[in-house]
C-alpha cells in the first residue's frame, strides 16, 4: 500500500525467481537492458546505450 511506504521496491525478474513470479503476477513487462553485443541498450538508453557491461561507470 503507497500509504504504508513512500520507498522503491527493486524488481529483478532477470535475476530471480521469486521477482519473475512477482513480475508474472502483476502484468508487468519483462525488458532487456543489454544486448546480444554486451552494450546497455533502451531503456537503459541515452548516454548508456554505447558503455560496454563491463564499464560501470
């Protein structure tokens, strides 16, 4: 309930198991943030989308 937290909640279906479930449940989309070439791609978008995954910066 929004009113019982003002926080985020971090939703990684990619990466779990139980976060797939929730992600199912509730219709939400599953995107992909890299590409087959390694680079972030939308919606990481903009300025990301030409960093390599192994550049964090």
């Amino acid at each position: 309930s929004p009113s019982l937290s003002p926080g985020a909640v971090k939703v990684t279906p990619g990466h779990s198991p139980q976060d797939l479930a929730l992600a199912r449940a509730h219709g939400l989309p599953l995107l992909s943030v890299i590409g087959d070439d390694g680079t972030l791609c939308p919606p990481g978008g903009g300025w990301l989308q030409v960093r390599p995954q192994s550049d964090p910066k």
